[in-house]
C-alpha cells in the first residue's frame, strides 16, 4: 500500500502532472495513486524525488490495515 495519492493532495500537485514529469500514462499514475497497482522501486524513488519526500512517506504500514 502507498500513499501516493496523499501526498499529492497534501503538496497541491495533480496526478496529470505528475504523470507528464514521469514519463508515464494518467491511467499508471492513476492506478498508483488508487493502490491498484504498485509502481516498481525505481519509479518509486522518482516519485519521491519529484514530490520532494523520502520513499518512506510514500509507504503505509501494513499494521494499520490489520
């Protein structure tokens, strides 16, 4: 599970854009954000880097799902 969605809503950046500065498509963007899909850790780290936050704030704890 991720965060990613929160994150871009906590930094006011809309999942177009990051999709545009990613290189990827909105639906890929869309099925991160919606924890459809997991994005590899190569694309996470880009994710991080572009939102200006460490990986571990784009990761929930699977605890708190329990």
């Amino acid at each position: 599970m991720n965060r990613i969605k929160e994150v871009l809503q906590e930094k006011g950046i809309k999942q177009a854009l990051l999709a545009k500065k990613l290189g990827k498509s909105y639906n890929m963007v869309n099925s991160y954000a919606s924890n459809r899909r997991q994005p590899r850790i190569e694309v996470l780290f880009q994710i991080a880097n572009l939102l200006n936050v460490s990986v571990k704030d784009l990761l929930t704890d699977n605890q708190s799902f329990k």
